[in-house]
C-alpha cells in the first residue's frame, strides 16, 4: 500500500481535491441552488473580472470548478498521459479558472478545435493535450459572442461555437511559435499565443463595429472558514509529499536550486514528494502574502492560488517566486496603485510565470521584473477587453522578451569591463 501511494501519490492527490471540490460545493449549497447558480454561471459573460463567488455564491462556484476539473482530468486519462509536473499546472490553472472565467459550457469547442487540429496532422491527441487544457484561455470569447453578435441568439450561438473551434485549431502552432520569442523564461506560454490572438481577434471584431468591454464583479470579503480550509488543504499536501519522499528533505531542496526555465518538471527531475512539498510551500507563501497585506479572499485570489500551486510543480518555487512577487509589492511604492488592488493583487500571484528569470539571473533581476511586470498587466487587459483569462501570461512574455536581452546586455558588458581590469592588473605586474 504504501509503495502504491509513492507511485501515485500525485494522481491520487488530485482525485481527492476533486472529491474536496465537490464536498465543498454541496456544503455551502443544497441542489437546488447549485443547479441554479451553474445555470448562471454559464449563461453571464465571462470577460475579466468574473467573480462567481460574488455572481452565484460559494456553492455553485465550487461546483463549477470541479467540473471543469473533472473535464481537465478525462481528457489527461483518455491521452493516458502520466501525472508529470506539466499535468498539474494544466489541471490546476484549469481548476482555478473554473472560479472566475471558465465553465463546463465555453471550454467545450475550444477542446473540438484541438481535437480537429490534431486529426488534421493526423497526430495522437496526447500530443496537443495539454495545449487544448491551456487554450481555454479565450473560453470568455465563445460567451462573449453570443451575446455581442447582431445575427440572433441561435446564429450567434453558432458563430461562437465556430471561433472556439478555430481558437482550439490555431493555438497550438501558434504556440510553438511563441515560445522561441521568451526562450522558456515564461511558464505560460499559451497566455502569450492566447493573448496575442485575442488583440488580433479583438481588432476584428472592433473594425467591424463590434465591441465587448471588460467587467468588474469581485467579492470584497474574507471567508474564515474557507482561508483555514486552504490552509489545511496546503499543510497535507506537505505532509503527503514529505510521506512519499520518506520523510527526506533533500530532493525539496534540489528543486530550489533549479532556475526554473522551461522546460522544467520537477516531477521527473525530482520526483513526486519533493514536487508536492514545493507546490504546498509555494502557494501558502502566495496565500500569505495576501492575508499580510489585507487582501479579499475572492474567487479570483483561489484561482490564482491553484494556478500557483501547479506551476510549482512546472518551474516555480519559493526560490525564483519571492523576488518577483516582492517586485510586484515594491512596484505599488511608485505608483498609483494599491498592493490590495485587484489588479495587482492578481499580477502578485501571476507573477510566478516569470519565477525562472530570478532563478536564472539572481533575485534583483527578479524584483525588478516583477516590478514591470505589475506596470504592463495593468495595461494589456483592454487590448482584449478582458477576453484573455490569462491577461498576466501575455504581460509575462513580453516582460520575458524585454528583459532577457537587456540582462544579457548588461552581463555582457560587465563580463567585458572584468576582463578588462583584470588584463590592466595583469599587465602592471609584468
């Protein structure tokens, strides 16, 4: 028994968050009013920022999640893919975007796309897995369509089942494109390709007379109950990582001392325990961050949450996550904006795509990543009009393709004027 937890110990623990998600869920509400609150999750536009806390309540929320959760995890089972690091950054920020974004509706035709891209290639489907869970991203777009088109509701229902499914067919070349432009140093990558056929599709929409404008629906309170929820659900995940790695700490800290660049899976580098204690660590020191500075705890802050939680499996880590986040908290000094805005709230756990530039290039590279990266998401988001989900991936690759070659730049130049002293030093003593 106990060798069979070692093995699986990552996919069990993501069928109980689940069951965890549903137990919720039925929790807060009886069927009746889950029924309802999903019916209306579905139907209300999706654009940035959708809080279902605040739209529907706690109940149908959760529901919500694991819903998307469920679809997330039939489609990693039917590719038989196994539980690596990249399976649970797609599963959770999947999970996560089932708070605030996503429902078991708008993801449907974005997945045919995939579906039909891949069968078009005549490739295997696990190939664009991932891709497919990652490009629900412009999941708003397919609601959005609906009701913005000027054809009917049936006519325009069918325009949005048509443009997921072409989101879903062009995302994956797209994306392969992209990530040679941030060379690794996002983790998300297809929030980049996602946001960039957002802007072009937003252009075309806005030149045929067709506009859509972002939405602000948040939950401005804290639940006890559910934040000492969280917290338990992090320390087990720590202590079944610790149970799986044999109560060692060693491979944990293997894991910080990876950069963090992509492609890094610290499953299969370090294995399943140390992934699970990091994943617990880094998302309760995000969780902590905003319970420090007053912040809500909305629908939006768990998605958040989750999405920070998988990509500490998929490069980030407390290491390479608290420069930029620190980064994101200075940046609030020299500007207009508060550390409890939500905005920069959310850029503070988003922040963690561009974790492998501290890794790679020491914490002050970090901080001052983090510290643009808060200034451009402020600003990317009504260039989609909040049709991105993943409004801070976009803003993550371009910080990526700024900052690299001026760090590098910089390097280089010192590594000259060292060179330099040093042949002076040499010639003086000769």
């Amino acid at each position: 028994m106990k060798e069979l937890i070692r093995k699986n110990g990552l996919k069990y623990f993501t069928y109980i968050t689940l069951a965890m998600l549903y137990f919720t869920a039925v929790c807060f509400s009886h069927p009746q009013e889950l029924a309802s609150g999903l019916r209306t999750i579905i139907l209300s536009r999706d654009a940035l920022v959708t809080d279902y806390f605040e739209l529907v309540g706690y109940g149908p929320a959760f529901l919500n999640a694991a819903l998307v959760m469920t679809i997330s995890l039939v489609m990693i089972e039917y590719a038989e893919l196994p539980f690596t690091g990249l399976t649970m950054a797609a599963v959770f920020i999947n999970t996560g975007f089932g708070f605030w974004g996503k429902n078991v509706v708008n993801i449907l035709p974005i997945h045919l796309g995939t579906i039909l891209y891949a069968k078009a290639h005549n490739v295997s489907m696990s190939r664009y897995t991932y891709t497919a869970l990652f490009a629900t991203c412009l999941a708003p777009f397919v609601t959005e369509l609906t009701y913005i088109l000027p054809f009917g509701l049936w006519k325009n229902l069918a325009f949005a089942i048509l443009a997921g499914i072409f989101i879903g067919y062009i995302l994956p070349p797209l994306s392969q494109h992209t990530a040679s432009m941030h060379m690794g140093y996002s983790l998300f990558n297809v929030g980049f390709s996602g946001g960039t056929l957002a802007f072009v599709m937003f252009c075309v929409l806005k030149s045929l007379g067709i506009s859509s404008e972002s939405v602000f629906i948040w939950k401005a309170e804290r639940h006890p109950m559910l934040i000492t929820g969280i917290y338990v659900y992090l320390v087990a995940a720590f202590l079944l990582g610790l149970y799986i790695n044999e109560g060692k700490l060693k491979n944990l800290l293997k894991i910080f001392k990876h950069p963090g660049r992509a492609v890094a899976d610290f499953v299969l580098m370090d294995g399943p325990g140390a992934t699970l204690m990091n994943m617990s660590l880094t998302a309760t020191a995000g969780l902590t961050y905003a319970m420090l500075i007053g912040a809500d705890f909305s629908g939006p802050v768990l998605g958040c949450l989750f999405t920070v939680f998988g990509f500490a499996a998929f490069g980030a880590h407390l290491r390479n996550y608290l420069p930029v986040l620190l980064g994101v908290y200075l940046s609030t000094f020299f500007s207009q904006h508060s550390p409890t805005d939500a905005g920069i709230l959310i850029a503070a756990f988003f922040v963690v795509g561009i974790s492998p530039i501290a890794g790679q290039f020491g914490p002050i590279w970090g901080i001052l990543s983090g510290m643009l990266h808060a200034c451009i998401v402020m600003c990317t988001s009504a260039m989609y009009g909040g049709l991105n989900l993943y409004n801070n991936g976009f803003s993550c690759g371009w910080v990526a393709i700024v900052m690299i070659p001026t760090i590098e730049s910089f390097m280089r130049s010192y590594e000259v004027r060292k060179q330099k002293i040093k042949e002076k030093k040499e010639n003086r003593k000769q």
